[in-house]
C-alpha cells in the first residue's frame, strides 16, 4: 500500500524578516522524514549609517583635542602653561630663566608692599620687609613651572582646553623671619619698650636707675596672618595683632642686690698686683670704670676698659728702660754689656680680670705685666763668639799686620779729617752670621751734617774736591782687612788709577750710591770691627772667633785699552783643613788719560 503523501502548510513570518530558508531533501524511497522542528537561522544585520555618525565624529573629536594637547604640552615642556598670571603680570608660555626675571621684579614689588597692622591702639603701617617678610623665589618659579603638573593625569587636559577660556593665577610662596619680624613689631610708632634698671657709679656707692614697663605688640599670629593674606595678592596686607604690656626682666630689687655687693667690694679700693709690683686704685676710680648690661634676662657688671688701662697705667708706670746688648772692645778686652727689658702694666685682658673680680665682689686682683724685651739680648751677644781678632800675619810697607791691616798717609791733610771721620762712625759694627757688611749702609752720604769735609777725590778720571773725599784709603785699609780674613767681597772697585799708599791691585775706591764696598760673614760667628787710627795711619781690626784666612799666592796683569788689569788670587783657609781660592780685580788706566 503506496503511503500517502502530506502538504504542509507554510509556516507564518514576520513580513519584514526575510524569508525562512530550507534546505533541499531529496525523497528516496522507504527515507524516513526527519523529526522534530527545524533550526532557524538568524540572518546577520548591518550597521545603520546615522548610528556610526553619532559615534564616530565625538570620538573623532575627542581623539584630536588630546592630540593637540600633548603636542601643545610638548612644546610648553620646561615653559609656563598658556594664559597664567602672577601678582598680575602675564607670565603664560615664559621659559624658566625670563620666569625668574618676572618673579625678581615681583619679589622686589613685595619688599615694599605696604602691611596694616592694626591693634586697639590703632594702625601701624610699614613695609613688608620690615617685618620679615620675603617671596620665595625659587618656591615661586617652581609652583608656576608646575602649575599643571599637580593634577591627576586625566584632568591635565581639561585643564589645558579651560586655559583656552580663562586667565589662572600661580601661587606666590613667601616666608617669614621670625627676626626680623619681632624687631619690625618692636620698631613700630607707638610702642613704648621697657626700660631696664641700670647701675651708676657715685663717689660713695654704686647706685640704681629704676626700670619701667613697656608697651609692644605681640608677635603671636602675625606670621600666619602675613603669609596667608600675601598670597591672596591683596594690598595693601592687613593684620590683626595684640598690643600687651612688657615689665623689665630684671627688678629694681634685683639690681640693688647687685649694687650693694658692688658697693662692699670696692669700699677698700682694688689692690693691683703686676708681677713684683703692687698698687691700690681708689673706690671712687674703681667705681667710676661700673656699669651694667642685661644678657639672657640677667643683670651682668660691665667694666669700661679704655678707662681701666689709663688708670692701670697710671698706677704702675713702665720700670726700667729696653736696651739691646752691646758688644764692644774696652782696653782691648772685648765686653757685653747685658741687654734690659722694659716692664709696664698691663697685659691686654687687664679690663677681663678686673671685671671678673668686681663681679665676684673681691678686691683684690692679680694681673700680668707686659714686658718690652731687647731686640738683642745679652745671649744672643754671648752666641756670637766675638774673643779675638781674625785673620793672619802678613806685611805692608815694611810693617808687619798682625791679624789687622793698616795704610799710611802724610799728616794733617784734609782727607785725613774724612779718614777719621768715617772709622768712628763704622767702629763697633757688629756683623752677624749671614749679613752682608756695607760701608754704604752704615755711614750713607758723606755729609758736612756728618763731620765730613772737602778734600781731593776722582770723579770721571779728573781729580776734583768734593765732601767725603780721602774716605778711599780707609775703603782700601777695611779691604785688605776682610782679604786676609778669608771673607767673600759683594760689591768693590778699585780706584781707576794706581796710588802708592794702596797694594797694587788689592784696593777699593768708594763713591755714593755707587762704588760700595761690600763683604758677606760667612762663617758660623759674629764679627766686630774695629777701628783705630794716628796722625798718619789708619787700622781696621776684625774680631771673631778665627774660622778661616787668606793669603795671596799669585798675581798677573793684562792689558784692556789704554787700562792695565790685574788679577790677584787668593786662597783661603780653613780651621778644619779644607782651603779655596778666589780672584780680585783692578783696572788702572795708563797716565795722560782718562778712561780705558
């Protein structure tokens, strides 16, 4: 039996929905229709063009405003943000160093700003900086430069599109000192300070000046009210503060007790003593150096030292009279006379003692003497192991020099006079250890002031008259001296032509500043010269203690122009065996001409 075959229906849709799809079966004999209902399949919908417009063009918008934000921030990095004020100067967009120009200008503006402080007495006006108040600068560039840089990453750009529409003010940073904040409030018309009691010397006691109350205003607030109302901006700058009295720190009481101990102590007067010496200084002196000071809320005693030292100095004079010791021959025998110090009163931290004394009410005060001591002292004289004199054995013009050297001269001419004359002034010189001798030195300018007088000399190869003329042969006498006591030549010349009263080639001449005769000690002890002369010589004697001495072991000549030059060569000996040899030189020029 052939089945029978059933139509179905089509089933009902949505006529705005698609239509169903089916999918195709093929019918084969004996197939068995499929059971249970058919899976519909949801057709895919796409996106309306209105609705992508209403989504896409705001975000579009929001995508490009950050865009133009960061790059806006970028080229601002290390700059003001865009349209920012400070104390009403456009700073937006400034970089750092022209920041801190503006914020300079401002800070000076600020120094002058005029505060109100205004108490139940009335209103005090003054200047900012009076009262300690300052723009902290560096604080204030720093909070523009980072205006923005404070607020959460997510705001920073509203921030910036809200600069677009509205001017923002930088904050101002100030400080107070506290110092000079009190001293401003203490200087302020009206105050009245208070008076402190004070000491005051009579003949009789050491009296008080009572001290009174004063009148200030508080410093207690003042600097919050300055900071807070500073950074508003406004001016002028207004405060409140408090106007309280003020009692002296110290009592009349207390300053009496004071003055009474004073009074005890100096009734006997103030015993000085200064080394071997005593003194006593009146009551009425002594008082008369009391006064008083009030540190840390205590009365202290205070002394006048300019008038303690003059008092002081008065009451103990200088003893004795500084002198340097001597070295000095004396019938031959060399003698020291000992060096003395000058001993006054007193030392420098004089006023210090006395002041210490009263106010631990004694009177008796011990003090140190000052002593001027000798440059030169008896020891130091000692040390120089001056005994005897220096040199060796030689002879000149038949006359044996014994350890001194003597040149001869007619009597009685007048450069006899300047030959005297400068062996006195140069006689006891004593030449240390490392000193260069200069007759230059010790005598300067042959003078008539001197004791010099005219007599024939050598200027510019003529023979002349002038002051001081003659002194050459003592030159050449002190030459000769230093010659054979082993001692080196500084400065020296030889006359420019040949004189029989002088050793050939072994000579000096003398001029002012220049020829000079010089000679260096150099050896460990100290050298005295001496001097002696006759109506027709002149000796220099050295005395030391004999280290070395030369001798002369050889001389030639040479001739240079119209001069013949001699050289004389020495050689010197020392104590410890070792010797050495040096050169002296002379020129002198052929007769009939002036120069080589």
């Amino acid at each position: 039996m052939v089945p029978a075959i059933m139509a179905h229906a089509p089933e009902a849709h949505d006529p705005d929905d698609p239509p169903p799809c089916y999918s195709a079966v093929t019918a084969s004999a004996g197939a068995e229709a499929p059971r249970g209902p058919r899976a519909k399949v949801e057709p895919m919908r796409r996106p309306r063009p209105r609705l992508i417009l209403g989504l896409g063009i705001p975000i579009l918008i929001v995508v490009l405003l950050l865009a133009v934000w960061a790059i806006d921030s970028a080229s601002a990095s290390g700059k003001v943000p865009r349209n920012v004020s400070l104390a009403g100067r456009d700073i937006g967009k400034l970089p750092e160093d022209r920041l801190a120009t503006t914020v300079a200008d401002v800070a000076e503006h600020y120094a002058d700003a005029e505060v109100q402080v205004r108490t139940t007495d009335g209103t005090f006006k003054v200047k900012a900086a009076d009262l300690g108040l300052k723009l902290d600068q560096e604080a204030t560039v720093q909070a523009a430069l980072d205006l923005d840089q404070e607020k959460p990453i997510p705001r920073r750009p509203l921030a910036w599109a809200s600069s677009f529409l509205a001017e923002r003010e930088a904050p101002l940073e100030f400080t107070v000192d506290a110092a000079k904040l009190e001293a401003g409030l203490a200087s302020l018309s009206g105050n009245a300070a208070s008076a402190e009691p004070s000491l005051v010397a009579t003949a009789d006691a050491i009296t008080v000046v009572s001290g009174s109350n004063g009148r200030r205003v508080k410093a207690d607030g003042v600097a919050e009210q300055l900071l807070r109302r500073a950074r508003t901006g406004e001016e002028p700058i207004v405060i409140d503060a408090e106007i309280t009295d003020r009692e002296p720190a110290v009592s009349d009481a207390e300053a009496q007790a004071l003055a009474d101990k004073l009074t005890a102590a100096t009734a006997p007067g103030l015993a000085v003593t200064a080394g071997e010496r005593t003194a006593t200084i009146p009551p009425a002196t002594v008082r008369s150096w009391v006064g008083s000071k009030i540190v840390d809320g205590q009365m202290q005693v205070t002394v006048d030292a300019d008038k303690v030292q003059p008092a002081l100095a008065a009451a103990l004079p200088p003893s004795g009279t500084k002198r340097d010791a001597k070295v000095s021959l004396v019938n031959g025998q060399v003698q020291i006379t000992p060096s003395q110090d000058a001993v006054s009163c007193c030392a420098p931290d004089s006023p210090d003692r006395v002041l210490a004394t009263l106010a631990a009410g004694q009177s008796a005060v011990e003090l140190e003497p000052i002593a001027d001591k000798a440059a030169f002292t008896t020891e130091d004289a000692q040390k120089l192991g001056i005994k005897e004199p220096v040199g060796t054995t030689t002879e000149w013009k038949g006359q044996a020099q014994v350890k001194s050297f003597t040149t001869y001269y007619p009597c009685c001419a007048a450069r006899v006079t300047n030959i005297h004359r400068i062996a006195d002034l140069i006689r006891g010189t004593v030449v240390k250890p490392g000193e260069t001798f200069s007759v230059n030195g010790v005598v300067g300018r042959r003078t008539v002031e001197k004791g010099f007088v005219e007599a024939g000399a050598i200027a510019n190869g003529e023979h002349v008259d002038e002051v001081g003329g003659g002194v050459s042969q003592f030159a050449t006498t002190m030459f000769n001296a230093a010659f054979f006591a082993g001692l080196p030549f500084g400065e020296y010349q030889a006359h420019s032509e040949h004189f029989d009263r002088y050793p050939y080639g072994r000579e000096a001449t003398m001029g002012y500043e220049h020829p000079d005769l010089q000679w260096k000690n150099n050896t460990p002890y100290g050298i005295l010269i001496d001097t002696s002369y006759t109506a027709t010589s002149v000796t220099v004697t050295l005395w030391s203690t004999q280290y070395a001495y030369g001798e002369q072991t050889g001389q030639s000549t040479g001739r240079s122009g119209s001069c013949t030059t001699v050289s004389t060569q020495r050689t010197i000996h020392y104590v410890d065996g070792r010797t050495d040899t040096d050169t002296v030189r002379a020129r002198y020029r052929d007769p009939g001409v002036t120069r080589c």
